[in-house]
C-alpha cells in the first residue's frame, strides 16, 4: 500500500506505480511510434528533395526530348503530332483562352507581353509548361482543369514561336 505522510500541512503520498491509463497510453505511442518509423524507413519512402531531384531530371529529359523534335521538325514519339501541329492547337487555344489578358497580339494588356525575350518565370518548355498548367500568382490562373497535357504542349509551343 502507499504510504502517507504529513509535511507542513502539505500530505505526501508514495506512489509504487504510474496510473494504468498512462502506462497504456505511453505503451500505445511507444508501439505507434515504431509502426510509423518502420513504414517510413521500410517502405520506399524518400524525402521531398529526393522527390525534386527526380521531377527534375523527369524534366530535364523532355525538354531534351522537346528540343530534339523541334530542331529535327519531326514527329513527337508515339502521338504522331507534328510541331506544326501542337501550334495550331496552341493558337487556337491562345485565341480562345489567353487573348482576354495577353492581347490580340501578345504584347500585353492585363498579362505581361509574350513577345519579350525572358519571362518572370522563365521562356523554357519547362517553365511555361508549369505557368499554364499550375497558373502564377498575380493573376495567371491554373488551365491544367481546362485542357489536357497535349493542349497545354500546343499553347506552350504556340508561345515559343511569338516575337
């Protein structure tokens, strides 16, 4: 039993053991715990730079992919599509969805000018790829919920041949 003692006033009680409710409850996390460490470490978990560095080199090899195709004037692999193609797809869609803050002639009105040589957020496939798709803030809103990869390509090469 505990033993009970007074010490000015104040009773001191001397406990053998913790509660059960926290023994059970440390016991749960500590079990919890060695779950959650398990899946992560065993379960082909990578941290986000990992996941970065892969998405980039996913990137890297279809702007290669792009750049090749536009020097060679070929077909893109697989989709039978010619540059000119995706072109008129993107100038279609840049009359249809882009000419309301770009301009008739992409020189700019409530969006920047497509024309100029270096864009805030880069002139690479890449990076006008990822500004139609995801949008940018200040008012360029995302269009991957209105059109599809292709599209998104056309308008992409649409946009590499304004000046």
């Amino acid at each position: 039993m505990s033993k009970q003692e007074e010490y000015d006033g104040i009773t001191y009680r001397e406990e053998k053991s913790s509660p059960a409710v926290f023994r059970i409850l440390f016991t749960v996390l500590i079990v919890w715990g060695v779950i959650f460490m398990g899946y992560y470490l065993f379960s082909g978990w990578n941290s986000q730079a990992e996941a970065d560095a892969a998405k980039k080199a996913r990137d890297d090899q279809k702007q290669i992919a792009h750049k090749a195709v536009e020097a060679s004037g070929t077909a893109y692999q697989g989709s039978g599509h010619k540059v000119e193609a995706y072109i008129a797809v993107g100038k279609k869609l840049y009359g249809s969805l882009c000419v309301a803050c770009h301009g008739e002639g992409a020189k700019g009105g409530v969006g920047p000018d497509l024309t100029i040589s270096k864009y805030k957020y880069g002139k690479t496939r890449l990076d006008l790829t990822k500004s139609i798709s995801e949008g940018r803030p200040g008012g360029m809103p995302a269009f991957s919920s209105q059109v599809d990869k292709e599209q998104i390509e056309g308008l992409v090469e649409y946009v590499l041949t304004l000046k």
